[in-house]
C-alpha cells in the first residue's frame, strides 16, 4: 500500500511541476542541521521553515536552504 501511495504522489508532485531533486526530506534536513527532527517540525508548525508537504512522503525542504542556514 505505501508503494502505491507513494508512486501516486510522485505522479501528483510530476503534474504540479514539483522537483524533488531540490529537496530533501525533513529527517535528512535535521541530519544535515545536526538537530532532532522535533526541532524542525515545530519550527515548521510556527511557520518559521519552510517546506512541502508531500502527503505521504511526510515534509520535504529546499536543499539551497539547508545549505544556507548550516554555514
């Protein structure tokens, strides 16, 4: 089941012009920042991070972004 949703999403993401190549997931942004991924969640939730929601693919960030705020 998670393989079909997934694939949907990817066909969704495919029609709205969405490229997952300049993004990364939001467990890979928290590796990358060396912070839990709580932290940027919440941080999300107050509107402070930007970042896609990808239905089941969970919240995806801007790779240019990370690499920005991680100096």
């Amino acid at each position: 089941r998670f393989y079909d949703a997934a694939t949907k999403q990817l066909e969704i993401l495919h029609n709205e012009d969405i490229n997952t190549d300049k993004l990364m997931p939001l467990h890979g942004a928290a590796s990358a920042l060396g912070v839990p991924q709580e932290v940027l969640f919440k941080r999300y939730r107050e509107g402070l991070l930007e970042a896609e929601e990808l239905g089941i693919l969970g919240l995806w960030v801007d790779r240019d972004y990370i690499r920005r705020i991680s100096g």
